[in-house]
C-alpha cells in the first residue's frame, strides 16, 4: 500500500523528534562525564529520570579515605543538605516515586512514626528498581537501609569513617532526635577534591 504525502510527513516529523531527543540524551550524557569520576551516571529515557552512583566501591572508598587521612575537621552540618525530603514508610511506590520527580531532589529519607524516625533512603536508584513491582506496595519495601546517622557537629572525616566502615551511601545529620540535614556522596566527592586541592598547593 503506498505511503500518503500526509502519513510521510507525519513520518518525517516523528523521526525528527526522535532524533532531538537522541541529541539531547547525547549532550547530557556528555554533560555527565564532567562529574567526579567516583560516579556515574544511569538514565531511564522515558522515565526521564538520572541518578549518579559510585562507579566502583574501590573508588569510593578511596574517596572516603583521603577525606579520613586528610583529617578534614568541618562539621557536616556545613555540607549538609537542608531541608530533607521525607516520605512515611506506609506510602506507596507510585506516590513516593512522583514524590521524588516533583521535589527533584535525588533522594527521600523514609521515616516511620510520630517523631518521623528515619528508617530508610528512597532514592533515583529504588525509584528505577521499583518499576518491576506493584505501584500500591508501601515504600519501605523498596527503600535502601545503606545510610548512617550523625550528629551535626561531627567532623567530616569521622563521618566519612563511618560511611566507608558500614558501606552507606547517605548521612543523615541529626539534632537529637530531628532530621536536619542529608550529606550525599557526591557531597562527600565534593569535599575530597577540595581537600585534594588544598594538599596540592602544600
């Protein structure tokens, strides 16, 4: 059956389209490669959601080291992220996912109780693996346990023993029994090459 001029023009634009988006994932994905190289970046296209992950766990516990002989004394609550996202561990997969698009932050620490006691992290990361099961399932089911709590004053390097001890992937800063604050691992690179450039010019 031959093809109408209007069916090849609608054609013609589709392709079009198509190609801008693969421009467009081309540029960020190049955009990507100038993150430090103790992450990398994943993508789900029609998500339309990214997220940055250590690209090896030696990287990152080489990151965490250098932070820890650096013996950088900041106190976390200088690097930390405020306010937190959060997410009660009865919510749904769907409703923390579009929770997590909406805020665009990279990651919600869950939390359980009257004093939202944290329990959890549901990042980009779950948000993508939770694609494989029931939007209605709770999001605890899903969540990341791989994080640690500190108190806002601690120094980095402490934090960052602790981190690479345990292998978490988050900080959560608290003030007694309060979430004030998330310390990411990107903060954590973020933190090693200022180090890093500190030591460079002694």
């Amino acid at each position: 059956m031959q093809e109408t001029i209007q069916e090849r023009r609608l054609a013609d634009r589709r392709g079009e389209g198509r190609r801008v988006e693969d421009i467009k994932l081309r540029l960020l994905e190049e955009s990507l490669k100038e993150l430090p190289r103790y992450f990398l970046a994943y993508s789900d296209p029609q998500k339309g959601v990214y997220s940055f992950f250590y690209s090896d766990l030696e990287d990152a516990e080489s990151m965490m080291r250098a932070l820890v002989d650096a013996r950088v004394t900041t106190p976390v609550a200088a690097l930390m992220s405020a306010p937190v996202g959060t997410v009660d561990a009865r919510t749904p997969l769907a409703e923390a996912t579009q929770r997590l698009r909406s805020t665009g932050v990279t990651g919600l620490v869950v939390v359980t109780g009257p004093e939202e006691r944290p329990v959890g992290m549901f990042t980009q990361r779950e948000a993508l693996e939770s694609t494989a099961h029931a939007d209605h399932l709770p999001v605890d089911v899903m969540m990341s346990s791989r994080f640690i709590t500190v108190h806002e004053i601690t120094a980095l390097h402490h934090a960052a023993a602790q981190a690479a001890a345990t292998r978490a992937r988050h900080v959560l800063v608290m003030e007694g029994k309060h979430l004030v604050g998330i310390v990411s691992g990107l903060d954590f690179a973020k933190a090693a090459a200022a180090a890093a450039a500190v030591g460079s010019h002694h």
